[in-house]
C-alpha cells in the first residue's frame, strides 16, 4: 500500500470501467479509515439510486452510509469540522466544479479518495475523471473481464439505445469488455457463457 504523508492532505483516486470493482475499493479504504478512529464523510450523486438512496453500495453488495448531494459545492454545507477523510463515489457525474472541490478539501488538510468512471460509454475520456487524475498524489487503475473474451476489461458497454453520455445503471444496462471487444455504439448483451469446472 501508499506510504501516506503526514500533516497534509492528498488526493486518491480509483478509475476503471463498470464491474471493476472501483465503489468495492472506495468502501474498503473508507472502512480502514474508520477502523483507524477517523473521522469520515462519504458523498454521492442523488442520481445514482440503483440500491439505494443514501448509501454507497457495490455491485457485491458493499455498503457504506452517505449523503447524496446533486452538485459538488453541496460538499461543503454538510462537511463536519472534524472530519478527516471524504470519500465520494461516481465522480463522473459531477461537472469540473468538483476538481476545485477536492483541491480544497486536500488544501484543508484532509484525505480525498474519489471513485469514477474514467472514460465514457464511447471510451472517451469522462470529465473531470482526467483533471482529477492530474492532480492526485495516488492513482488506482481497475480493471474488470471482458464479458466477451475474457481479457482484461477496460471499458464499458451499454447495451441500452440511448446517445445521451449519462445513463444510470448496472447490469443488464452495461457490461465490461476489452479494448478489441468494446464497440462506441450500444450493443446487444453477450449471452453468458458457462465453464464445467469438474469434468467428471
């Protein structure tokens, strides 16, 4: 793991495509935090309520309690004095504002751990994802399985018809591929494919 600095702020950040486990690696960093006796706040959109209004929660079922804000500004007005380590999930779906927000927050003095998405249905790179890349102090890079071919997956699929760049969902709306595999335009789901892992 980092070797973290002491008496400043930093930011983290985690990026990787659907499925690859980026919420899981912000709830884990979040709960060693509070394991550590800090003091933590974690934030996410109001619109990302696919389990549940007010906690993060991974694909796998990971939860964390959280307020849900719609801009990054809103950070501030429910921040406690004695918070030491914020955590905020889907960073994608906050606009270059939250970039000055985290800086502040690291500036302040506290831990910042964001999670996102970091290039976009087409695979193109998803604001402010590559701004916060820039500036963080540590970077994580997820990786899910190409649903297709099995090799690591970097992108996400949407398997909806839709040409708007947000569109909130989980399975059945998404699914991981590869580069090779990826295609910029919605595609039909891949059936799954089962392995017999005890031949008789």
């Amino acid at each position: 793991m980092y070797q973290f600095p002491k008496d400043i702020g930093w930011i983290e950040v985690i990026c990787g495509s659907m499925f690859s486990g980026k919420t899981e690696e912000l709830i884990r960093r979040v709960k060693r935090a509070v394991y550590g006796k800090q003091v933590v706040q974690v934030f996410k959109p109001r619109l990302d309520n696919r389990y549940d209004e007010a906690q993060v929660v991974s694909h796998s079922q990971l939860k964390v309690t959280s307020i849900p804000i719609e801009r990054a500004e809103e950070i501030f007005l429910h921040l406690s004095p004695r918070t030491q380590v914020v955590g905020i999930d889907e960073v994608q779906f906050f606009g270059a504002e939250m970039v000055t927000v985290c800086e502040t927050l690291a500036t302040r003095g506290m831990r910042v751990i964001v999670a996102g998405l970091d290039q976009d249905y087409q695979g193109r790179p998803f604001e402010p994802m590559p701004q916060l890349l820039a500036i963080a102090e540590y970077v994580t890079k997820q990786l899910a399985i190409c649903v297709v071919c099995g090799n690591p997956a970097n992108r996400s699929q949407r398997l909806v018809d839709s040409g708007e760049r947000v569109v909130v969902g989980a399975a059945g709306a998404y699914e991981a591929r590869c580069r090779k595999c990826h295609r910029s335009e919605p595609s039909e789901a891949t059936p799954p494919q089962t392995l017999d892992l005890f031949e008789d």
